[in-house]
C-alpha cells in the first residue's frame, strides 16, 4: 500500500490543526481574562504578610499551594535617601533548614534632576549637560495601605508612598494571583511601581527631568532590551536591568514610554555607571519630557534562568501528548481503510 503526496500533506495538515486547537484549549479555563489557565494560576498563588513601622514597611509573599515553599521577602523604605525597594528570594522554606537567599538586589529613587539637554540626546549627563537644579526625595506622609478582593481568595496589596509636597509619588501592588494592573499584566513574584512625579517646580523655560535610579545588588546589573514579560507574550515596549546569579535573577523593568500631560512620550534610560556615592553600585537615570504631570509604570521581579524544560506546566504537556496520540489514531484508521480498498 502507498500513500501519495496529498494524503500525507493532508494527514500532516490535519495534525497540525488539531495540535493547533488544543493548544487553544489549555487557556480556555481562564476566568478572570487574564490570558494565564486557571489551574495554573491555583498553583501560583501566594500568601502575603504585611508589616508597617516607621519610615518603612515589610512584605512577605510565601507560595501557597505544593510541598515545596519558597519565600519573597519586600522592605521598602521612604527617608533621607529616598524610596528603596529591597527584594530576597529564599527557596524552598519548607524542608526547616537554614536557607540562604538565592537573589538579593534593591532598586532606590533618590532624586530629580532638572536639566538642560545640551547634547540633544534626550538623556542625561552630568559632564555636558547643564544641571538646573535637584530635588531630594526625602520628606515624605505616611504611608497609606489598602487591599482590594481579585478572587474569593486572593487580594490585591496597594502602598502610596507620597512626598510631604506631593511632587514625587510612588504606588507600589502587589497581588497574590496573576493581575492586570492598570494595563500591566504583573505576576504574583512581581512587584508594580508606579511613578507618579506632578507640579514640579521647573526654573528653567525650556528643561527636562531625569530621575536618578540607584541599583544594589551582590552583583553587577546588566541592561536587557526585553523583559521577562515581552518573552511571555504579555507586554511589549519594555526594558530592563537584570542582576543574577546561577538559578535565580532579580530584575527592575520599565515601559519605553510614560503619560506625560496626557500623552504618551518616549523614556530614555542612561548607560549603568557607577553610583555618585558607593563605588561597588550602579546608577541609571530615567529621563522623562518636560510635564506638569507624568506617569510611568515600571516592575521588580524574580525569575529564574534558564528555563527548564522540566518546569512546563504539567496540562501543556498532557495536551501535546494527547493532540499526538489523536494524530496517530487518525492516521492509522487512514491506512486500514486505503489497505482494504487495495
């Protein structure tokens, strides 16, 4: 018995469809619309404690779900040095031994620099651009907290750290579930910051402002094109910096672009160099178009490097191999059936 060329381009193409359709399927269980399946959203969730003291609050997020636990351990600080964000990670908890933490980095905003941009390049340099002015971000409120319900048991953690003069702003979420966030699809091991700056006192007629980022980690960072993210399909327009070790990586992204005044502009990191006031850190400055309001989003995070084939979700794996199985059936039952005709 022979097949010919269209049977079997047939057969493949019938394949494919099917294989198509049930990849489809896996994120069919999908509630709450936001593109991640159900089931593998349960296995994701995590708890979150919070602690709130002066000048600083701490946040630990445990994974819920499974015999193996791990811990993200959040302190985040607004004082004389500005707002910091301080991520730890710890695997797996639940054994009762000692852990060390696999990936412990910070990201702090210390102040804005109002400039001239002599060079033209939208970005901001101290050696050749003409500095206007500095404002610290060192006086602040209170912080305020709230949680708001995302499913019948999972919540969303939301922090206003606010300037005493309301110039600089930041809101920082947390969620325990996958969340879309103002448009930003966040992760349960991601931390959204927003970057709220309004009515900034400019002395110069024709400046900008650039937004001096200090990164701390045990090692150096090192700036990505991409994101996290972007490679999962669930933003675009993103960059980030990245510090790592073997396993585990910490991470602080931001979008291209910021809500300037209502209208959306481009953002300009500067290359990482050295930090004014510790030679072992970096800094980076975020530029932003002159505004009397602008807003932008960025995120902190873990993930782990590479990815493991053994960490793909067990029901995409089911589906494959069912999809192949279905494909196998049908062409057999093609072959009995061309081998009776013969």
């Amino acid at each position: 018995m022979k097949l010919n060329k269209y049977s079997l381009f047939g057969i493949l193409l019938l394949g494919v469809l099917i294989l198509n359709s049930s990849s489809s399927l896996v994120l069919a269980a999908d509630n709450d619309g936001d593109g991640v399946d159900d089931d593998i959203e349960e296995q994701q969730k995590r708890d979150v404690q919070v602690q709130i003291g002066s000048g600083e609050f701490q946040i630990e997020s445990t994974l819920r779900n499974g015999a193996r636990k791990d811990e993200i351990k959040l302190k985040i600080g607004y004082e004389s040095e500005g707002v910091s964000i301080e991520i730890g990670y710890e695997k797996d908890i639940s054994t009762g031994n000692d852990t060390e933490l696999e990936v412990e980095f910070s990201v702090t905003f210390r102040k804005l620099i109002e400039f001239v941009d002599m060079d033209g390049n939208g970005i901001y340099n101290p050696s050749i651009d003409n500095t206007i002015q500095e404002y610290l971000i060192n006086s602040f409120h209170p912080v305020v907290y709230s949680m708001s319900s995302i499913s019948g048991d999972t919540v969303l953690h939301y922090f206003i750290v606010n300037t005493t003069d309301g110039v600089f702003r930041a809101h920082i979420y947390l969620a325990e579930e996958f969340d879309i966030i103002n448009g930003t699809f966040v992760k349960p091991t991601q931390t959204k910051i927003d970057i709220e700056i309004s009515n900034f006192n400019y002395i110069h007629g024709s400046s900008q402002l650039a937004l001096y980022t200090k990164l701390e980690s045990g090692t150096e960072y090192q700036l990505n094109e991409h994101t996290e993210n972007e490679e999962d399909g669930h933003s675009s327009h993103e960059k980030s910096v990245v510090t790592s070790n073997v396993d585990f990586a910490g991470f602080f992204a931001w979008a291209e672009n910021a809500t300037i005044d209502g209208i959306s502009k481009k953002v300009l990191a500067s290359p990482l160099k050295v930090d004014d006031d510790d030679i072992n850190e970096q800094k980076m400055y975020l530029n932003y178009a002159r505004g009397n309001h602008i807003y932008h989003d960025p995120v902190m995070g873990i993930m782990s490097i590479p990815d493991s084939p053994s960490n793909i979700p067990i029901i995409i794996i089911i589906s494959i191999v069912s999809s192949v199985g279905i494909v196998g059936v049908i062409l057999v039952v093609v072959l009995r059936r061309r081998t009776r005709k013969e």
